[in-house]
C-alpha cells in the first residue's frame, strides 16, 4: 500500500510544491462570478446546446440529428504525493464531466506543465503513465496534448465525448418533487488536508485514492432515463455549491438531509479535529446568503462546502425512478449512492434540514 506521507517511488513531497490541491484550488465560485460577468458576449451558434449559461460541467455542440460533441477540460496541482495516483484522480476528474451530461468518451488531449529543474523527469512519466492508466480503463486514448515548464505540477486532460442530442443530461432541468441522489460519498477535501497535515493514515489514504479514481460511468446509463431530469458532479465548489446551480438552472428550491449524506470514514473525526480546506469557507462566503442552515453546527456546513476532487454525481429524478436509479448505482459498485433531498418549489435556494 501507499505510504500516504511518502511515495515509495518518489521522495519528493509533490504536495509540498502546491498552494492548493485538486479540485480546492479552483478560483472561488463568487471571484469566478465577478470574471465572468465582466467577459464580453459574442454570437451563439444555433449548434451549441450547453455554454456557459448555467454553469454546466461540459460544452454540447450538435453535429447532427444523431450525435451531439461534448468538450470538457480540467487540470489541478497535485492533492497527494504519489505522482501515480495524482495522474489517475486528475483523469478521473476530467473525465468525469462527459459522464456528468450523460455522454461516453471518445478521447482526450493531456494537459502538462511541470517545474521541469525540481521535478525528476520519471516522477513527470508517473504522473501520465497514471492518467493513461485511466483512460485505458475508460476505453480512450490520450491523442495528443500540450506541456510547458511552470512554477507548480499542474496535470489534467482536455475530453470528449457523444452523446444523442435528445439524451443530454444538462444541470438546469430539475423539476418539482424530484428526488435528489447522490453516488459518491463526500469529504475528499477533508482527507487531503489532513494528508498535508500528515495526519491521515494508510486507511484513510486508501479510501480518498478508491473515491477519487472511480469513474462516473453510471452517468451514460442514467442518460438514456427520461425520468433523470438533471445531472452534475460534485467538485470544487462542493455539495451546496453544486446543487445551488441546479437551482438556479431550474429557477427552484432544494432541501436536503444531511443525516442521509454518505460520508467518507474518518471524515467526522478528521474535520472535527480542524483539518478543513481554505476553500470550504470560501465556498460558502460565496453562496451562504442562498443556504438556509437549520443547524449552525460547523463540521456540517464544513462537510457540506467540502471541495470534492473528482466527486460524485447528483441526480435529480423522478420520484417513481429512484429505487431503478439507485439499483443501477449500487449494480455498478457505488454502494453508498443515496437520496439526500428533494427539490422543491420556491426560490433559488437549498434548506439543510
């Protein structure tokens, strides 16, 4: 097994290189916001289904009455130090939004940029022999890429996939009553502050390495359900964060129980004991004013905001299909997929009961 504090194969800490790791170093969901309000428009092809509109996981563009291309990229600094299994959870993670709109993957482009003087050159070829090793598992190659010479090991992957036109699972189409699931338990934010904390042990590396390498593939299956109304991933913005822009897509409410949210073991003890991220509050600095906390308790709302590296899917369905959804789940080895809520009338907003 993997020393979690050290790599065998490398005794260079690549954490120690990061300001923040996976998906924690995305810019902050309201600084993201602010940019993004400040680009200039530009003309909207008739063949582009999904932009940038609601903040989806990936571009759709229709190429004909048949196929639609999804385009997704994603890329971080490193969350753990192996650089093998750095490799795979950036993979996973970048593929992980052609899944999330309901699509399969066809190929990818590697993203690469590496302090080529610290770094030796074989912990650089671990770190892709590691997203190679995911996209085998997927069934894609890796077809081409881009690599520069930078201050922090940055990796990630340019995706995409098809999908039939009709089947696209965007994240704006919630509708009233429909049950919210969510496949992955939470808390891999937690576990990689404690890792650079050097309080995680073997058990709980383990278990963040097993999360963050599962691909989303049930997502192409739950396509082809016309009762699955919406679908995202949870990632850097976490759980409220993620479920605030099916919100705001659907122009409606979400309650959710956090008693029924899967959690990753030792999470609870780990957050409780101040292993949290920097960007769980930054989260929630940036959408509090749309969360409605019944409980003030902080390790839940630390839980809640937690970014989530290549995390799971939230579903929105109907209420008739979620034992055919969460059979398909657990049929697939995501054994803790449960339902956490429900959407409701209401504004754009989620109560945590």
């Amino acid at each position: 097994m993997t020393d979690p504090k050290e790599s065998s194969n490398s005794p260079i800490r690549l954490t120690s290189f990061s300001h923040g790791g996976g998906c924690g170093c995305k810019i902050a969901p309201g600084v993201l916001a602010d940019i993004l309000k400040k680009s200039t428009g530009f003309p909207v092809p008739q063949a582009l289904m999904v932009g940038i509109e609601t903040s989806d996981d990936a571009a759709v563009y229709r190429l004909n009455d048949e196929q639609a291309l999804i385009a997704t990229t994603d890329f971080f600094m490193p969350i753990v130090d192996d650089p093998y299994d750095f490799g795979r959870i950036a993979a996973t993670n970048a593929i992980s939004d052609v899944y999330a709109m309901g699509g399969t993957p066809i190929m990818a482009l590697a993203l690469v940029g590496m302090p080529i003087n610290q770094i030796p050159l074989d912990v650089i070829g671990q770190i892709i022999e590691g997203g190679e090793s995911i996209c085998r598992e997927a069934g894609i190659p890796i077809a081409g890429g881009h690599s520069i010479d930078s201050v922090e090991p940055i990796y990630g992957l340019v995706v995409m996939g098809l999908i039939h036109p009709s089947k696209v699972k965007r994240n704006s189409g919630a509708q009233i009553g429909d049950q919210l699931i969510l496949s992955k338990p939470l808390g891999v934010g937690i576990l990689s502050a404690a890792l650079k904390k050097q309080r995680l042990d073997a058990t709980g590396y383990a278990s963040m390495i097993a999360n963050t390498t599962k691909l989303n593939k049930p997502g192409q299956l739950l396509a082809q359900l016309d009762g699955v109304h919406a679908m995202t991933d949870v990632t850097g913005f976490g759980l409220l964060g993620h479920l605030l822009e099916v919100c705001r897509g659907a122009q409606i409410s979400a309650t959710i129980n956090a008693s029924n949210i899967p959690v990753l073991p030792q999470v609870q003890t780990l957050a409780a004991a101040g292993c949290v991220t920097g960007a769980s509050a930054r989260n929630f600095a940036a959408y509090g004013h749309d969360v409605i906390l019944n409980s003030t308790d902080s390790i839940t709302q630390a839980l809640l905001t937690d970014p989530q590296t290549s995390g799971g899917l939230l579903i929105a369905c109907d209420k008739e299909l979620v034992d055919e959804v969460l059979a398909l789940l657990h049929t697939n080895h995501f054994t803790e997929a449960a339902v956490i809520g429900e959407m409701i009338e209401g504004p754009a907003q989620i109560h945590v009961q």
